[in-house]
C-alpha cells in the first residue's frame, strides 16, 4: 500500500512538472523541443522577399511561428520553393494549420535567420502529389488516413 502511495506522489509529481514545463515553453524564444513555444526573439532578419529556399533542401527540421506561437516542423523544398506539411492526425489537438487559414502571416527560422512567410494552402492535387514524393523521399512520416495538408511558405503579402 505504501508503495502506491509512493507511485501515485511520483507520477502526480510528475504530471505538474510537465505541465509547468509546458506552460513556460510559451514565453521560450521558439519551441523547446516537441514543445510549442513563444514568438521568436532571436536570429537576423532577411527582408529579402524572393528566397531560393533550395539551400534548405537538406533542412530535417526548421522553427515556424503562427498566431503567436512556434513549432518545429519538416520542411520540403520543390523546385525552389519550401512547403510545410501538416498531418492531420499527429500530434492531436494541434489547430495551427486551421488558424493559418485565418491568418495566414507567418516567420520561419532556419540556421538562426528569420525570414517573414505567409502560409498558402496548397489544394493543386498535382503539387500535393508531388509533395508528398518529396515527403516519402524525406521521412518516415507516421502511418494515417486523416491524410496530409501543405502549406507553401509564400513571399509575404
């Protein structure tokens, strides 16, 4: 019995610790791991508008800010232009990408620089084919059927 009292303290413990870390990843400069984070603070601006993201091909992961809040996600570059793709399924309870809709202003950070975006939903099936080829060259994205939404990170505008 003691044991269990023991076991319960711990993983009570436990649950405010992740909580107290998750509620202090908003005011991080980015995200904190798997954690959304705050706006970003940091890394140089590039006011250029007309970027080849084909530098960022070979990028696993860059930090995108939306509404306020920052997250690491994949990113894929086709012909020069770099996309953001979006699981439907993973992580749940994410509403970000249906908030891009909205608002579609966004920032990226790659290599610590800080290029202004806006979020473009992308609805070609053409692109989205090819996008995800790109996606499957990449990754290992995790198996769903809620399928997959792109944004292309457009010029600001």
């Amino acid at each position: 019995m003691k044991f269990l009292k023991i076991a319960g303290i711990g993983i009570v413990g436990l649950l405010v610790f992740i909580g107290l870390v998750a509620f202090g990843a908003r005011f991080a400069d980015g995200p904190v791991a798997i954690l959304p984070g705050g706006p970003f603070t940091s890394g140089e601006w590039v006011e250029e508008t007309d970027v080849d993201w084909s530098f960022a091909a070979d990028v696993q992961e860059i930090e995108l800010q939306s509404s306020e809040r920052s997250r690491t996600t994949w990113v894929l570059v086709l012909d020069g232009a770099a996309y953001v793709p979006v699981s439907l399924s993973f992580p749940p309870g994410k509403s970000w990408h249906h908030e891009a809709l909205e608002d579609p202003a966004a920032v990226v950070r790659v290599d610590g620089k800080r290029y202004r975006r806006t979020l473009v939903k992308v609805d070609d099936p053409e692109l989205e084919a090819r996008l995800e080829e790109v996606v499957l060259g990449k990754y290992t994205p995790p198996p769903s059927d809620a399928g997959v939404w792109f944004f292309h990170l457009a010029p600001p505008g």
